[in-house]
C-alpha cells in the first residue's frame, strides 16, 4: 500500500513587526518577527506585547498619533493579524 505524501509543515505563526521614524529611534530597533500570541491578534494586542506604548495607556486605548499598516496597507488597531502579515507603525512624521 502506498503511504500519504507528507504535508508541507504549518506556516511559522509570526508577524514581521515594523516600526518607523521617532518610533523607531525610541525603540532601538527597526524591524523584527514577533510570534503570534493568539489565534486573534491585532495590531493593538501587539502593541502592548511589545511594550511600544506609555505605561499610563489602557490595553483597549489606541495611542491617536500612530498609524497602522498591515501588508503595506492602511488599517484598523483591531483588524486581524495573520501569520505571515507584515504589521507597521507609522507614528507622525514631519519634515520640509
């Protein structure tokens, strides 16, 4: 009897996380993979699990200055996260 293909091996449950301008220089770091924690991540549950917010700032409250991108993409702080996405925070960038 023949035996089953074996199949592909599961996708790695990882975001690249991306962070830019005065964010970034805050932070240290410009890019890193970050392993998803749920099944129904968001960019605002990564936020928080990345320690890129104020102490002060409630887990449900959005910081108002920063923009969220998921695959180069406007979107929501509670839009879903896949493996895979590319998530990026764009705080205010100003310049002349």
């Amino acid at each position: 009897m023949l035996q089953p293909l074996p199949t592909a091996a599961e996708p790695t449950q990882q975001v690249r996380v991306r962070l830019f301008a005065s964010l970034r220089d805050a932070m240290g770091w410009s890019e890193q993979l970050v392993r998803l924690e749920t099944a129904t991540a968001t960019p605002l549950a990564l936020w928080h699990q990345l320690g890129l917010g104020p102490e002060h700032q409630g887990p449900d409250e959005p910081p108002t200055e920063v923009r969220v991108a998921i695959n180069q993409q406007f979107a929501a702080w509670d839009a879903p996260l896949q493996a895979g996405d590319e998530l990026a925070f764009l705080p205010p960038i100003s310049g002349g």
